[in-house]
C-alpha cells in the first residue's frame, strides 16, 4: 500500500532530478501550485512532474483534474485515491 509521504518524496526527487527545485529545497503538502513559478518551475516544468507520475505510479491523470489542482497536496490526494481504489 502507498503512502502519501511516498508519494511526497516522489514529487521532491523528480523536481530535483529535472533541476526544477534545488537539491536543498523541498516541495511540502501545503506549496500552491501557483507558486512553483517562485521556485524556478514553468508550466512545462508542471506538466513534466505529471507526466513523470503517470508513468511511475501507472495512472492517468485527466487534463480537467490537473487543471483543478490547487496544491501539492491535490496532486497526492489524486495519486493515493488513484492507487487505494
């Protein structure tokens, strides 16, 4: 079974694997989406992160969904509800 803590860790390796964030910043529950812009990400950036966690968890996430998301927090909600059912 997943945790969402897993799936936290997940968002923070890929965003620092991409160069998204730095190596001593860390995404938490709570950071908005909006504000990715103030940690050096794009809408490309985005877009990757999801893309990256479709394909690792081996989900679909609808572009209506990804539009909705509103925080970090959003995104693990998705991803747990995704994987519990």
């Amino acid at each position: 079974m997943i945790e969402k803590k897993e799936i936290l860790d997940t968002i923070n390796n890929i965003l620092k694997k991409e160069g998204a964030i730095w190596w001593n910043e860390e995404i938490n529950y709570e950071t908005k989406i909006g504000e990715f812009g103030s940690i050096g990400m794009d809408s490309l950036d985005y877009w990757d992160l999801i893309m990256e966690l479709e394909q690792k968890y081996d989900i679909s996430i609808p572009d209506e969904d990804v539009y909705k998301f509103k925080t970090v927090n959003d995104i693990i909600d998705f991803i747990y509800k995704e994987k519990q059912g």
